[in-house]
C-alpha cells in the first residue's frame, strides 16, 4: 500500500522507434551475437541507421510515476497474467506465470520505450504482467517494480544482469583469485541491496592452506566465505545450505565453475560446463543467457554467463566509501569531511591503509572505483 501512496498518474510521451525502412549491415552481426549472446541488445542499437532518424512518431500513456521517478503503464490488470521472467534475450523472455504455465513472450514497443538509460528492458527475475496470452505465447505488458538488482554499465547504460534476487554468489577460482574483482562485485551487490557469498572454487587445485589469507580477509569484514570443488565434493555441503530457500544469483568470470557447481548441487540439470582455453588461458563463454532455476530444496538460483570486466553503474566517487565496510571507523577520524581519502592531509583511512589496518590489496580497490577506472 505505501509503494501506491507515493506514485501519481500522469501522461507520458513516449518516442516510438520507426519500424520500416531499409537499414544497413555493418560487419557481421550472426558472429556477434553467437560469441556473445547478452549483447544483442547493443548489436542492434548500433545497426540502426536511418537518414531521417530512429525516431518517427510519438504516442501519449498514462503512467505511474514512482519517487523514485520509475515509470509504470496503467494495463487492465483483468486482461492480464502474472509471472515471473525465467530467461531474457533481446525482445523475447520466456515467462512462467504464476498458475505454472510456461510462455515465450515478445515486449510491448511501449514497455521498452519506457526504459531509462537501460540496454534491456525485461531482464532474468522481473516480475511482468503478461497480456495477449495463447497457449504457448505472451505479450509483456509491464514490468513490475525491482529490488535485489545486480547491474554493471554496459556502453554508458545500466546493463541490469538480473533482478528480484537476495543473494550474490562471487564465483572465483582458488587458483587464479582476483581481489579486484571480488571487491567491484561486492560493491555492486550492495549497491542493489543483495548480500554476497565468495566462493571461492577449484581449491583441488592448490593447497587450501595458501586461501587462509583471502579467506580470513573477507571473513573478517563480516562476508560469508565458503572453499569448494566440482571434481572432489568439497564445500558443496555448506553451498547448497546457503541457498536454501534463497533467491541468488551465481556470477563471475567464464570457465570460473560457475555451471559445474550447480550441476553437482543439483543433479540433473544438466548445465553446459567448457574447459580454459589453452590458446588464451581465459575460460570460454559456455551458458548463453542468464536463466532461473528453481531447487528442488527450495529457492531459486540465477546461472549467468561469464564476466570477465565489471564496469559500475550509477556510482558516484562520494559513494563508494560508504561500499568498504572496513572504512567507516576511521572516516569520522578524517581531518576534512569531504576526504575522499586519495592524497589529502591527516586522512585516517590512508592511515590505516598504511599502518594495515585496511588490507592494501581493499585499499587499492578503493582508489581505482574512485578515480572511476573500468578495468580489473
């Protein structure tokens, strides 16, 4: 009741994109979008070429506007289904409604041109509304509000990687650990208001005597830190206790284990798995989309393809303070308040960076999302 006192119903105009006319290819779109699934999106963006313009024509909606300034169309809700997204590419989703029927859905033009700095606008998770139902198929009428949001920048956009979750799940190989990494994913999962889980995978490679630092690390800082392995069994106990009953989301680089783990939590799903390249040293993109999976012991898991850069969306320099848990004692300590903790005088968080209070490695992570570097 509380969202609907804070929204006001007023006429939007919306841009609807030209559908005729002759565009041009350029390069070779079909290996685009084999290599690379989740970016269709952009591919298409970029191939629109029209000598008068993307945009032809406009059309007024009644819309609810949130405080947060999200916009939603008004649908006769007697006409429509819900359910929630099961997978998402481009302009089609497949959709499980709430009655256990499974649909493939096409987007209403409307719905997507609401998006706001967006490269998608249903993604994996979203709850919709789904109209024009026949047996098999469905329009998807609306996209309800989010939360659990796990989202990078994508092309100066919010690339939403999933949605509605309550648990990230940092898949990262024991033997080739990226600290920057791990520190980017958990700014971000906190940015979308989801805990986080490090898991660190492939310790049958390594001693697991050589995690003990990593480990003892993260799990100072009050995240939840859990040694695994595919091949011998290890930790998959303690994993699949943490998500029972549990919406979460499984993320990381290719060829990290990501698939292989959930194949051994789950038997029978049977998740495609690839092997590092050995041209490259990289893990080679396998999963194709971002899917929801429901447990057989209860919740749902998210299965993503590999990320090997994890731009942030939306964070600004002033923020990301607030995203090290491991800062916040020594910030009130600061000489000036607005320290943003890089090269000013009497900095207590440089302080304690130097005196290894603050892990360098944390320390570091910290000035490179501040001066608002891409790369890992």
């Amino acid at each position: 009741m509380g969202k609907k006192k804070n929204q006001r119903k007023r006429k939007v105009r919306v841009a609807l994109k030209k559908n005729r006319g002759k565009r041009a290819r350029q390069g070779n779109l079909t290996q685009q979008a084999r290599s690379d699934p989740e970016r269709i999106e952009d591919i298409a963006a970029g191939e629109r070429v029209s000598g008068k313009g993307d945009t032809s024509r406009y059309r007024t909606v009644i819309a609810s506007e949130s405080s947060e300034g999200d916009l939603q169309i008004e649908v006769d809700l007697s006409n429509c289904h819900p359910g929630r997204v099961l997978s998402a590419i481009g302009q089609h989703s497949r959709v499980q409604l709430d009655d256990g029927r499974h649909l493939e859905c096409t987007i209403r033009q409307v719905v997507r041109s609401l998006v706001r700095d967006q490269r998608n606008a249903v993604v994996t998770g979203d709850r919709v509304l789904v109209g024009e139902v026949d047996i098999d198929t469905g329009v998807i009428e609306r996209v309800e509000p989010r939360h659990g949001v796990l989202s990078r920048s994508s092309r100066h956009r919010a690339h939403v990687i999933v949605s509605n979750v309550d648990q990230l799940v940092i898949v990262v190989p024991a033997d080739d650990l990226k600290p920057a990494l791990i520190d980017r994913f958990l700014v971000s999962a906190e940015q979308g208001q989801i805990a986080s889980v490090i898991c660190l995978n492939k310790i049958d490679l390594l001693d697991p005597a050589e995690l003990v630092g990593w480990s003892g690390l993260y799990a100072r800082l009050g995240y939840e830190v859990v040694l695994t392995s595919a091949q011998t069994g290890a930790g998959i106990p303690r994993l699949r206790q943490l998500l029972c009953d549990r919406e979460t989301v499984f993320a990381g680089q290719s060829g990290v284990g990501k698939s292989s783990l959930l194949n051994i939590i789950q038997p029978g799903l049977k998740l495609a798995t690839g092997e590092i390249s050995p041209s490259t040293g990289k893990g080679r993109h396998v999963t194709r989309r971002t899917e929801l999976i429901e447990l057989n012991g209860g919740g749902y898991v998210v299965d993503t393809p590999g990320i090997r850069q994890l731009a942030l969306w939306d964070v600004i320099p002033e923020e990301v303070e607030g995203f090290f848990v491991e800062f916040r004692p020594f910030v009130a300590l600061c000489r000036f308040p607005d320290c943003s903790h890089t090269h000013e005088e009497g900095c207590a968080v440089k302080r304690a960076a130097e005196s290894e209070l603050i892990h360098e490695s944390r320390y570091a992570s910290y000035l490179r999302i501040y001066a608002g570097e891409d790369l890992v």
